[in-house]
C-alpha cells in the first residue's frame, strides 16, 4: 500500500457513486492512481483508476481509459476484469476493474530468485490470458514484472493487469502514446524501440520478465538509449537456466521475431511436450544467428556431363568453374570469400547451383582454381595475408559505436571498432577515468579513415561537461552541454563546418545552468498562488541539481491552477521531477484563509454522522439528499474559555453553528456541564419533523457541492461584540475578522478545521 496525501483525488473513507468506499491507495503513476476499494452494497472488493486532474480532459488519455475498459471482452481468469468508466461531478474520471489480492512479480523479484518450476507454471498462466487477448486482436506491450500478480502469491493464479497502453491490431484501430513502442525498456522486444509491435512482442517480453525473475534482477541493457538498441540486438543471457525453462526462454525471447514461437499457442504446445520439442532439433533455430543464414535444404546434386573444351583463349565463365562428381558423391562449390561467416551451429549450407555442362579443358581450369583459392584461403585463416588485406574480423550490421562521457559517473563505450589500435586507445582513455570499455573487432561498411575520424571528433568533445557520441557507420549523431559559454562557442565553432574526415551527421551542444535557481521556482509560485502561499523544497544548497525533484506543497483555490502550475513548472524543471502536493480547494475557503487567525491547533474533534440512519460517517463526504450531523468534540485538557464554531460553506456564505440565535451560550465551562474528559457538543441536527424548538439543520442540495469546511476557535474571550447573524457571506465574514483581527489574535488560543464535501452521487 501506498501513503496518501491531502492532494490525492480519494481519501480512505471516501464513498465513490454512493457505492464504492475507498480503502487503501494502491500506487502512483504518472497519468492516474489506483485505489482499493469495496462495493458497499456486495462487500466485493475492486480496483479504482483515477485518471490525475491535469489529464481529466485530454482526449488522448480518455480514449486510452476508453480502450482499457474495452478489454472487458477478453474473458479469461488470467486477464483482469474490467468494468467500465465512470466521470465524477468535478471532472475526475475513474475506470474500474477487479482486484486482485496478492504480490506482483516484481515484489517477488525483491524477494530473490524464484524456481524454475515456479516460472514454467506462470508461463503457461500467462500464456493462457496472451492467448485470449490475441484471440480479440489485442497486444498489451508493456508485459513486466510489476502488471503480473500472483492471487493469494500462487503461480498457478497468476493475473495479467494494466492494459492502459494495450494495442487493438484490428485493421484501423489507433495507437495514442509512444506510436509503437510502449512499455519499459528491460522488457520491451527490440522490434517495439523501431515502432514494430504483434503478438510476438508479449512473448518476448514474458519471456524476458521469466528470465528477470530466475536471476532474481531486472537485465542490465546499458545507461542510455544507444547501449539499450544496441544491447538489443543480441541474445539475453540464459546460462544456467535449467532446461526446458532455459530453450523455452530462448525461443520467446530471440532478437528476430521470426525465430520466436509464433504464438502463444506454441508455447503453450511446448510446455505440453518440452521433452519432444527438444529432441527435434529441427524446431530448433540457433539462438541469435541471422535469419540469412538459416537455409532451405541443399539440393541434390546433378551430375556434369564433358563437353567439348572451349577454343584456347576463349575466357571461361563462371559456371564453367564447377566440378564434376562421381554418381553418389558431391562436392558443394566454395562459398563467401575472405572474411565471409562461417554458418552457424546447426544451420544448412546454401544449395549448390546446377553445375555447367563443360569439356575436359574446362574440367582442367577448374580444378587449378579450386587448387589456388584452397591455397589462398589457407593463407587468409593463418593470416598469412594480413600484411596485404588486414587481419579478418566479423562482420557488424549495423556498424555502431556509442561513446558516452557524463558529468557525473563513469564513461562508457560500446560497440565495433576497425582495429586493435583504436580498441586499445579507448580502452585505456575509458579505464583511466573510472569507465569501462565494451568494444568488439569488426568489419564493417565504414569509410577508411573512421577511426581516427572518431578520435578527431571525441578531442573536440573534450572540453564540454558531458557528452555522448553514437556512429551508425559514417552517420554520427553527437549531444553535448556545458555550463560555460566560452566552452559552447568554442565547441560550436570546431564543428561549423561538419564533423571530421568523411563523418556526417549532427552536432547539439547545449548551454545549460547545471544548477537550477530556487527563486526563478518561487516567482512562479507567487504569480499563481491564489489559496495562501506555496511552499518549495528539494534544492540544495546550490539550488535544483540534475537530479534534484521539486516538490510544492499548499492549496490552490480550483484544479485548473494545479494544471496550469505543473505547466509552468515542467517548463522550467528539465528532467527534473516535479511533485505537486496540493490540496484544491475553493474560492471562498481560499478567502477565509487570508483571513482567519494563526493560532495552533487545540484538539477539538468533529465527529459526522449520516442524520438518516444515524451511522458514523468517518469520511468527509456526504451525497445529495443526505442530512450531515455534526458534533464537536470538547477535548479533555480544555476546561474553561469560548467555543465559536462555523461552517464556510462550498456556496460563498458561512453559517454560525456556536454561538447563534439557538445556541447562545458558548461558554466551555456550561459547554461540560460539569462533564470530565472529552465532550461531544452537537451543533448541527438530524432532520425530525416532530420536533417543536428550532435547530440548524442541513441537507445537502445539488446546486452547491464541493468542499466546505467546519472551523472550532477556541479563545479566552468572545470573538465578536455579540452574536453573528446565523448566516452571512463570506466576505462579510472575513470584514468582521479583519476588523477584530489586532484584538482577536490577543485572545485566541487554537483553531481547528475539518474539511466536509458535499457530492452527487
């Protein structure tokens, strides 16, 4: 469970609908929270997710909240039920769904390493729910540890949640956020960072969250964008998986989706018959290895019939250089040149081209070739030609290179370099300041000078705070920033006229205070505080660092100014994170703060009861219809002075509970009445027709709900020369407490409030 705040859009107690009464806030996320909550009429317990206020009205978000609810068709125990969308009075818009008791799997992840046994019966679970979803066209992309619960912590129960960014792939459905790619980058298939998603990228990502929670940790992919694509393109690392786990995560989680199980389905046959799937090898493609060099079988060869020779000088072509064979025997022509990739385990060769008809001379020419590229291809392996050609890496495709420098933490490099000498400068320039240097000796289609092109540009990099550079081949795309000017038109100009040698690409150095000033933040505040002043923290001596969070606590008098005031901040902020706290009130309780007394609180107690039933109502709602009771409770160490109690009306008026025309004695002595200990005083009545003397009674009415507050000032004498008027505006109020105010602030000795909310149901 998560801590709540005064700001959030449900408190515990809070009746929703007239129906749902909120337990415990669940979690916090970017666009909405999620509350527990339970049906008051079937005691049924659900989930509640409330979109924030600054995105109740942005379509983009509603028909995110819209497709989630249209999940509801996918029926199966794995996938959570939802139910449908509802939009509160004030313009909250809340979806609900069932929910599910139990820890997630990233909380079992904190806990350490789980089973394989465990894992395999969650696979098949999860399985079963991807099935049903697919089935409906429907991809949820952002499958990780956090949206899988184990009901009641068993796998075999394991739920599926949090379909808000799901894909529809039915032909014209819409993708709102992120395009394609949605989800967390640990898990996330590296189809999804190139805007490609089906139902082979929830494979891969359960298949990552399976192997996440066997280690025990999520995968480490790098500290930034390029290292993450980059990282992607290779295998995840599955040594000391126990089979099958470890050959069923290898097949969902393969780079190329081709190679993946083309289903939820398939891997549901797996799991029925692991055994059987690992003695075919044929269902068995080499973990990682391209798809070009997964070939059809070779075909069988034909045999080549003499013909007669060419006429001398004639030139032979190409065809004429295959071999001949004997009936039953073959032998496959030579494939790839100097430097070409061997195939991969377990992969076929290519098929032999149908050998040339060719005569004897033909025959003879041949076989002195195939005798001269045996010999030369020797001489490449044992590098004996390498004076000549260079010594024989791997090819890369694509050719990357990502350098990173921060201001702060160590530097890396990844990637494919040409030659040993450029592998050794980086390695040794990364390790001498703390970094590290994962580089691999590769071929490449890169211009001749690359290397020292590389080199050339990472010197005039030198000088900046951070920097990072990423190659795709020739193409380089370099980000910079420094907190000194001199340092930016000096990098700026080293590059005005383009990157070195045959790099192109683009260069962005930035000038930035590396230290954001809290009185740029506080002028913001001033300028749209309108409920009393807002408090800033999270700066540091020097102010806001990188990655320092701004958090702003207060009230503001309506939600467009808590929108409107995490705009301006988020324009200022960076990456920082902002936090607001704020509890949105009105404008007449905003009014009434400017004017009420600063004075401690003294312990007085509200207790509300529903008047028709005569229930506790231990939350600060009351619903259209509804009769609010209130009591204040006396506490026990205040024996003597004045009670005055009031009502600041959501309406703009304020009514005088104590003292008014009916209770005009509010002295706290004859309040006790010769009581001991806390003493409840009620001050506004249950509605009873047959009652005779006259009492405050309310009821609340659809033309004004909102927040009101109930405020107790206890003080050592009478606020005011006589009584109050039992109603009166709010602003005629605050006159009189501005009037008073020099006097009163003498005699007053506490003052508490308690909020009290008046909705439609």
């Amino acid at each position: 469970m998560t801590q709540s705040r005064p700001a959030d859009a449900f408190q515990p107690g809070d009746v929703i609908n007239n129906t749902y009464r909120i337990e415990a806030l669940l979690g916090r996320g970017g666009t909405s929270d999620v509350y527990k909550a339970r049906n008051v009429i079937s005691e049924r317990p659900m989930a509640i997710k409330v979109l924030k206020a600054e995105f109740s009205t942005n379509d983009d978000y509603l028909i995110l909240l819209r497709r989630e609810e249209e999940i509801r068709e996918v029926r199966h125990d794995a996938v959570v039920r939802y139910s449908e969308n509802h939009r509160m009075s004030d313009g909250r818009v809340y979806l609900l769904m069932d929910y599910v008791d139990g820890p997630g799997l990233d909380a079992r992840m904190r806990d350490g390493p789980m089973s394989a046994d465990d894992l395999l019966v969650i696979c098949r679970r999860v399985a079963q729910g991807l099935e049903a979803a697919h089935a409906r066209h429907i991809v949820h992309r952002d499958l990780s540890p956090d949206n899988i619960i184990l009901r009641d912590g068993d796998p075999a129960q394991a739920v599926i949640i949090d379909f808000g960014i799901a894909k529809d792939t039915n032909p014209g459905a819409q993708t709102i956020v992120g395009n394609e790619f949605a989800g967390k980058y640990a898990y996330a298939a590296p189809e999804q960072l190139h805007g490609r998603t089906d139902a082979r990228t929830d494979l891969y990502s359960l298949g990552a969250l399976l192997l996440a929670n066997f280690r025990g940790a999520p995968p480490r992919l790098g500290n930034n964008p390029m290292e993450i694509i980059q990282s992607k393109t290779r295998p995840l690392d599955t040594s000391g998986v126990p089979e099958p786990l470890k050959s069923l995560i290898d097949r969902m989680t393969a780079p190329e989706p081709d190679h993946r199980f083309a289903s939820a389905r398939a891997v549901l046959d797996f799991l029925d018959a692991p055994e059987d799937a690992l003695l075919d090898e044929a269902t068995i493609i080499p973990t990682g290895a391209p798809s070009a060099l997964v070939a059809p079988p070779v075909a069988e060869p034909e045999i080549a019939l003499a013909e007669p020779a060419p006429a001398m000088g004639q030139p032979v072509s190409a065809t004429g250089m295959s071999t001949t064979t004997s009936p039953g025997t073959s032998t496959p022509p030579a494939t790839g040149g100097p430097g070409a990739s061997p195939p991969a385990p377990g992969a076929q060769a290519a098929p032999a081209p149908a050998p040339a008809r060719r005569g004897r001379g033909g025959l003879m020419a041949a076989g002195a070739l195939v005798v001269v590229s045996a010999a030369a291809a020797g001489a490449y392996v044992t590098g004996a030609l390498d004076g000549l050609l260079g010594p024989a890496f791997p090819p890369a495709n694509p050719y990357t290179l990502v350098l990173t420098h921060p201001a702060e933490g160590a530097p890396t490099a990844i990637g494919h370099v040409p030659g040993e000498e450029m592998r050794d400068q980086l390695a040794e320039g990364f390790t001498a300041q703390g970094g590290s240097a994962d580089l691999t000796l590769s071929s490449g289609d890169i211009p001749a000078s690359w290397d020292s092109d590389i080199l050339a540009a990472m010197d005039l990099l030198a000088p900046l705070d951070s920097w990072q550079l990423a190659a795709d081949g020739a193409h380089v795309s370099i980000t910079g920033d420094t907190a000194d000017p001199e340092v930016e038109g000096r990098v700026e100009a080293a590059f005005a006229e383009g990157l070195p040698g045959a790099l192109d690409g683009t260069v962005d150095i930035a000038l930035r205070d590396i230290f954001l000033d809290p009185a740029a933040v506080r002028e913001i505040l001033r300028d749209m505080a309108d409920c009393g002043p807002l408090s800033l923290s999270g700066a540091g001596p020097a102010g806001f660092g990188p990655d320092d969070g701004l958090t702003v606590q207060g009230r503001v008098a309506e939600t467009a100014t808590r929108v409107g005031l995490f705009d301006a901040l988020r324009a200022v902020a960076g990456d920082r994170p902002v936090v607001l706290d704020l509890d949105v009130r009105n404008h007449t309780l905003c009014l009434l703060d400017d004017h009420l007394p600063d004075a401690p609180p003294g312990g007085v107690g509200f207790d509300y009861t529903i008047g028709e039933t005569g229930a506790p109502n231990p939350s600060d709602n009351f619903l259209v219809g509804e009769n609010p009771v209130i009591d204040v409770v006396i506490p026990a160490d205040m024996t003597d002075g004045f009670l005055s109690v009031s009502v600041m009306d959501v309406s703009g008026k304020v009514y005088h509970l104590l003292p008014n025309l009916m209770l005009e004695d509010n002295d706290v002595a004859s309040l006790r009445a010769g009581r001991d200990g806390p003493v409840p005083v009620r001050v506004a009545f249950p509605v009873d027709p047959d009652r005779q003397e006259q009492r405050l009674v309310f009821t609340v009415q659809d033309n004004s709900l909102g927040k009101s507050e109930v405020v107790a000032i206890h003080s050592t004498e009478p606020l005011f020369d006589g009584l109050r008027p039992m109603e009166e505006s709010a602003e005629g109020y605050a006159e009189a407490l501005q009037r008073h105010a020099e006097t009163n602030q003498a005699l007053i000795q506490s003052m508490d409030r308690r909020l009290l909310v008046t909705q439609a149901p």
